[in-house]
C-alpha cells in the first residue's frame, strides 16, 4: 500500500498523463478547473506565492507542500531533519528547504530573516503525547508546549512583523485538534497545548485585521498520517473513539489538508480568528 505520507492524494495519484504539462512554466487553469477534487480549485491564489511550511517532511505538512507547488506556489518546507528533508526535495523539485527546531526562539528569528518575503503561512509542526495527566513529566510538558506553541507563537510573530513592515496582506494557517474543545480521555497534555493554540489565533486575529493579515486554525480529529496510524492502530479505545464520530471514520491526510488551503486563500477573505473543525461531525455533537 502507498505510504499515506507520500500520497498527495487528490492529486499525484489522479494526475493523468495528459496533465503531465500542467506546471510547465504557467498553471493552466481551464484543465485544473476540470480536475475531480478540491486543491485544484484554487490556484489563482497561490501561482507565484511564497509559502512557509513547518513540518513540511511527514504527514499533513508533506502533502500540504505537494498539493501548494502542484497549484504554482514556492513553498519553503522546514523541518529540523536533514534526511527528510531531502527526501521531500528530491520528491518535489523546486521547493526551498530550511532547516529549524520549532523550539527554538532565537534560530527562527535568524532563519526566517533570512528568507526574504512570504505571503502565506502553515503552522504544522506539532508533537503529540496522549497519556494520562497522573503520568506527565515536566519533560514532556516542556517538549509539548515548546513544539506545539512556542514554536508556532514565534514563527507567526516574526512573519506577521515582517509583513506589516512591507505593508502586505498575508494569510496564516495553524493545526490544532479536537482535544482543544473536547474533554478527550489520554489527550490532557495535548488537548492543553492545542488550546493555546486556539487562544492565540483568536487574539492574534484581532490584533492583525487591521494589517490585512488573517489567521485562523483547523482542528482535525484523528488524521491518519503515518503518525496517527502508529498511535491509533495499536490503541486500546480506538474503536470507542471512531464510534463517537459522527461519520464512523477518522479523517485523510488529503482532508485536513483542503481545509488549510481553503482557509490560506482568498476563498475564506471573510474569515479570521476562527477553527475550522476537519472531524466528521465530532465537534457538532
Ligand atoms: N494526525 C492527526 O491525527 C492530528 C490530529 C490533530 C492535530 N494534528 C496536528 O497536525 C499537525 C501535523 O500532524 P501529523 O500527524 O501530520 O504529524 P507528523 O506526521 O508526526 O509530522 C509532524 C511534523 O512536525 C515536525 N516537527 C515536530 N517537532 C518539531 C520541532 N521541534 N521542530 C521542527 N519540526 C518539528 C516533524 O518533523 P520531524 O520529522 O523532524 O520530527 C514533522 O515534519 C501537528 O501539529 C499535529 O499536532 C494531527
């Protein structure tokens, strides 16, 4: 079976071979239009964009940075593995690779000041540790709460200064997850990290409208990128937990992903300070 990491899902495995010249120099947008699925439906706003991604070597972020270069946009991946990263290069031509620790405050501020100007922003880097509370160490607080906001609050701060310095508008997209609104057994530590994940996007919206820069968040339920699979096949509750989703199923990694391209583009100009739930009906419940 394909590695759901590698599929980009709505569209490497369906572009047809008269497509192959889709992304020659220009995207031609008539063929595009006739594509099946949703990340072809966009790429008048992102042709000749810049777009940083973190997390960009497994999962979610990986395909996100397919599907963004398919649509015409450069797309700087960043990662904190080597490896990974020239795998994602080798795979994708043309990319940008930066390599960071989402951690590390003052690392970011050098790298992303090296980069020149972007239009858009991808919050994907994140860590999850699912356990009980009664069992988490102040390591794993810290490594949680370092990857998953820390990270994320400076990345978005440095981006978000460098834009309103250039007066452009810009758009910022984060992942955060059910278990920041749900009270979900095992999620505690997680659950808290995405929440200020959310809290942050709300103020944050509130304090950049006013320079043309939205942000906002999707909050997945179970996505079933290779991580998720890792956690979730060999978890005891997994099949309670499906029970509870109104669609009976955990999500695609192609899923969460149209949600973040929806919420980067124009498409959603209206829409700022929000979270997008991608969860099959959880949330509604
Ligand atoms: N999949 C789900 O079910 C689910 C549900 C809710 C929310 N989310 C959130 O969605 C995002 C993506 O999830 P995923 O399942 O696609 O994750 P994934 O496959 O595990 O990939 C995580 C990515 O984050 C990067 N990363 C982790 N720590 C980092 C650090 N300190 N510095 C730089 N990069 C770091 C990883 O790089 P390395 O390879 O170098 O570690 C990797 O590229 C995460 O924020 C996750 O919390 C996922």
């Amino acid at each position: 079976m394909e590695s759901d990491d590698d599929n980009c899902g709505c569209l490497t495995k369906r572009r047809k071979s008269s497509e192959k010249n889709l992304r020659s120099s220009t995207v031609n947008f008539t063929l595009a239009m006739t594509l099946p699925l949703g990340p072809v439906a966009h790429p008048e706003y992102f042709l000749g964009k810049r777009v940083l991604v973190t997390g960009a070597t497994r999962g979610i972020g990986k395909n996100l940075v397919k599907n963004l270069h398919y649509l015409g946009a450069q797309v700087i991946a960043c990662g904190r593995t080597d490896a990974d990263l020239d795998t994602l290069c080798a795979e994708v031509s043309g990319i940008q690779p930066l390599i960071f620790d989402v951690t590390k405050w003052s690392t970011i501020e050098r790298k992303l000041h090296s980069i020149g100007d972007v239009d858009f922003l991808v919050n994907c880097a994140g860590i999850s540790y699912l356990g009980s509370i009664l069992n988490a160490t102040e390591e794993q607080f810290d490594e949680i709460f370092n990857t998953n906001i820390k990270g994320l609050f400076v990345i978005t701060k440095v981006f978000a200064e460098q834009l309103i310095k250039r007066k452009a508008k810009g758009s910022i997209v984060s992942v955060s997850s059910q278990s920041s609104t749900s009270g979900i057994r095992r999620h505690g530590l997680f659950g808290a990290s995405k929440a200020a994940v959310e809290a942050f996007t709300r103020c944050a919206a509130v304090e950049f409208a006013p320079h043309d820069i939205r942000i906002n968040c999707v909050s997945p339920s179970v996505i079933l990128s290779k991580t998720a699979r890792h956690i979730w096949n060999k978890a005891k509750d997994s099949k309670g937990f499906v029970s509870k989703i109104p669609m009976k199923r955990f999500g695609e990694v192609h899923e969460a992903v149209q949600g973040i391209l929806f919420l980067l583009s124009d498409k959603s100009s209206m829409i700022t300070g929000c979270t997008m739930p991608v969860d099959g009906g959880f949330s509604a419940c």
